[in-house]
C-alpha cells in the first residue's frame, strides 16, 4: 500500500468511527453549522444536484463527463463507493488522490470536534459518517478548486447532508420504492422528501416519474418559481439502437434541437434515458438558448464509464457485475442483460441486505437465470444466506440453487458452472456492497479485466 493509500485509508477509517450512511438522521442544520466553521465551501461553486431512486450514479457520471467536455474544471460527489473509498470524490474525472483527502480531513477535524461537543451537549448526537462526508466532498472541491459540482443526493433530499448546497439544477432520476424505512411508504412520500432539493428559482429536470411523484416535483418547483423540464414532453430519446459495446443514441435537447446520433459506451435502454436526463440537465445549466455542442456531445458521452453497471469483470468464462439492489433497478437490469446479450445460459451470483426487497428482486432477475448461487455479503446488515434461500424456494424455477458460505465460493462454484457449457456467463448483482467485493475479488485473483 502507497503512502497516499494509507493516507486514504485513515480517513475512512477515521469517518467508520461514527453513525453509518445507513441510519441517516433527518436533520440538515448540524451540517450546515459544520461547513460555516470552514467557510461555508459548498457556496464556492455552482452546484448540480442529483436525486432519485435509480440511475443517479449514471445520470451524474454523465453530466460530469458532458460538463467537462465543455472545458469547466469538475468536481463529482458520488455513493456509495465499489472498492476504493477515493472513488467517491473525483476532480476532472480521476478519483482525489489521498494525500489531498487527508489534507482536506484535516481542515475539517478541529471544527468536528468543536460541533461534535456541541451537539453531544444538545442532546442531538454527533456528526454522521455522510454528514461529515458530505462537507468533506465540499472542501476538496473548494480546495481544487472546481468550477462546477455535480451532487449526487445520498438519501432522501430535503434533509439530505448534500442539501446544505444552492443547487442551481437540481435533476431527479426515477423516483421509486426504497428506503421505505427511512424515505415512507409509498412513491407520493417517497417524491415530497427528494423534492426538498429544489431551491428558489433554480431550474428542474426529470426523467418521466409515476403520476404521483410528478405532482410532488411540479408543485415544489411551483413554489420555489423554478422552471421544470419533463422527460417526454421538453426532452427526449428519439431513437436508440444497440450497437458493439453499448448504444447509438438520438436525442432531442430542451430546445427541440434534434442532436447528431452518438454513441454511449455503456448497456441497457435505461441508460439512454439516463444520458438524455443528462444532456437535459447540462443544457440547463447553461442556460443558452442553444444546444450543447455537438463535439461536446460526442467526447462526454463516448468517453462515459459506469462502473458497477454490467461491468465487465472476468472472460473464460465471462463474468459481470451490477449494483441493481432494488426491484426497478433489477428490472432494468434483466432487460438490458436480454436485449444487449446473447448467453445461451447465465448464472446469477446474489447477496442482499436485509432492510431490501429480496422477493422483488428475485422476482426480476430469476426469469433471466439458469443457475443461483446465494452468497452472504460481508456486513452487519447482510441477509442470512438461508433466509435468502428461502425467498428463492418461493419462485418456480428449474436449475441449480447453491448456497455458499463466501463470494469467494460463491464465485468459484459459479464460474465453474459456466465453464462446463458454451456460450454461458456469470452475474454478480442484488448488493452495491457485494458488486464491490465481485470487482475486488477479480483483482485479488487475476482475471485481468476489473
């Protein structure tokens, strides 16, 4: 491990010491107390912010990679991370090395321990892990510093620890069931609390939602006097056609300029949708009454990456991994892997946790499946392998259902399988946790791609 890695490591490890980014606490003041004792740094910049449920890691990769086409320096804020912790931090497209972390965590020590009391004396509890993260994004931009920030929301929105920034696009991904513990039940809720991003005469844009979360979207930008463009009525995919390694893709802008076809290096019809949702958003951004370049369009979309979306992680046999962990975002999974693939038989590797609709999941990827193999993940938070079990036993399939002890097992069974027919594959999916420990796993035993 370099020096820079250790220095990385600190932090995280420093940051591990408080409350999870699982257990968030519906507050937003603590955050914004923290980043005044450092100079308020989410203001140094102008910000694009990102909610939803799925496609909000895509959606910002892609406005970062379009925005820095343009020539503007970029900062990207992202969660959770896959394998390395600087992932989540990335200045013009590259992951902050860790000195510059550690630098940057050392600004924000002394002002940490200060609040921390503070609040402890409260009676309020002390930072979070993602509060501390979140300001922590803040002043390694600041720092570089950046000329624009895309923000990729955490949890939620309106108390989100990423909300103490003055948005001036705030995007929305589809809006869907998840976190239901923490976010509500239902879609209507669930869009009331993400809607908390917009701010007062910024501009929207959203991807087509259910009826009900639109409403909620339309009426926080109604009383905020900001301008709300919707997929399918303002923007949209005009065509898209899979191509080698990925998509063509025709899009028209918010300005009814109808863009050269371009190509998008990454699977799935949702990520048409998701680069469209992105191209909308750079528009918006600056605000002409032109379309973006069509340079612009070809060097941010062609050099996009996503890693942890059907990404290539093994050959002989092929291997994927995705971090679908819910049932819309494995529904969009199963569609992308039938229509951009042709496996004559596929293996899934899962794992899940246990707050998430395994059943939901099952549901949309097992139809897709000829061979299960059930792995725990290493959390606290990991379902029991035999619970999962049990939920699989619940959906009429034929085929082999293995239940291991590891991923590493997991995976070994799993590849073994493939490599006794021709044409079959792997996939890793159900856990950003565990597509995290499959990409790590193919790096520790040399399968040369991830």
């Amino acid at each position: 491990m370099t020096g820079a890695e250790r220095a990385a490591e600190r932090v995280y490890e420093e940051l591990l010491t408080r409350v999870g980014e699982a257990n968030p606490r519906p507050r937003i003041e603590p955050v914004r107390r923290l980043a005044e004792l450092v100079g308020s740094p989410q203001l140094s910049y102008p910000v694009i912010q990102v909610a939803g449920t799925n496609g909000k890691t895509s959606t910002s990769r892609a406005i970062e990679s379009l925005v820095r086409a343009h020539g503007l320096r970029t900062g990207l804020f992202t969660s959770p991370h896959l394998v390395d912790f600087t992932e989540r931090f990335q200045i013009d497209g590259e992951p902050v090395s860790g000195k510059v972390l550690a630098d940057a965590w050392d600004e924000l020590r002394l002002p940490l321990q200060v609040l921390d009391a503070e609040l402890e004396a409260e009676g309020m509890g002390a930072i979070t892990f993602f509060e501390a993260l979140a300001v922590l994004a803040f002043t390694l931009f600041a720092d570089a510093p950046v000329d624009v920030a895309v923000i990729e929301v955490g949890m939620g929105g309106e108390w989100d620890a990423t909300n103490i920034a003055d948005a001036q696009v705030a995007v929305f991904t589809p809006i869907d069931l998840d976190h239901t513990a923490v976010l509500g039940p239902d879609i209507e809720t669930i869009a009331r609390t993400k809607s908390g991003i917009v701010k007062q005469g910024s501009t929207v844009v959203t991807a087509s939602q259910a009826a009900t979360a639109l409403v909620e979207l339309v009426e926080a930008a109604e009383r905020e006097d900001a301008h709300i463009f919707v997929a399918g009525r303002d923007f949209d995919v005009t065509e898209d056609l899979l191509a080698v390694g990925g998509r063509q893709v025709s899009l028209r802008g918010l300005h009814g300029h109808e863009y050269d076809p371009a190509f998008v290096p990454l699977y799935g019809a949702h990520q048409a949708l998701n680069v469209s949702l992105a191209v909308a958003a750079v528009e918006a951004f600056f605000g002409a009454e032109r379309p973006l370049p069509e340079e612009v369009l070809d060097e941010g979309l062609g050099g996009l990456t996503s890693p942890g979306r059907l990404q290539l992680i093994g050959n002989e046999p092929i291997v994927y991994v995705d971090a679908a962990h819910n049932p819309h975002g494995a529904e969009a999974l199963a569609r992308a892997v039938t229509e951009s693939f042709a496996f004559t038989e596929l293996a899934l590797v899962t794992g899940m946790m246990v707050d998430k609709d395994a059943e939901g999941v099952l549901g949309a990827l097992l139809p897709i499946t000829d061979a299960l193999f059930l792995s725990p993940i290493d959390s606290p938070r990991s379902l029991e392998v035999e619970d999962l079990y049990q939920v699989a036993g619940g959906f009429e399939r034929d085929g082999v259902t293995e239940v291991s002890e590891s991923l590493v097992e997991a995976l070994d069974a799993a590849r073994e399988w493939a490599q006794q027919g021709d044409g079959r594959a792997v996939l890793v999916a159900g856990s950003v946790l565990l597509a995290g420990e499959a990409i790590q796993c193919s790096r520790n035993e040399g399968w040369g791609i991830a």
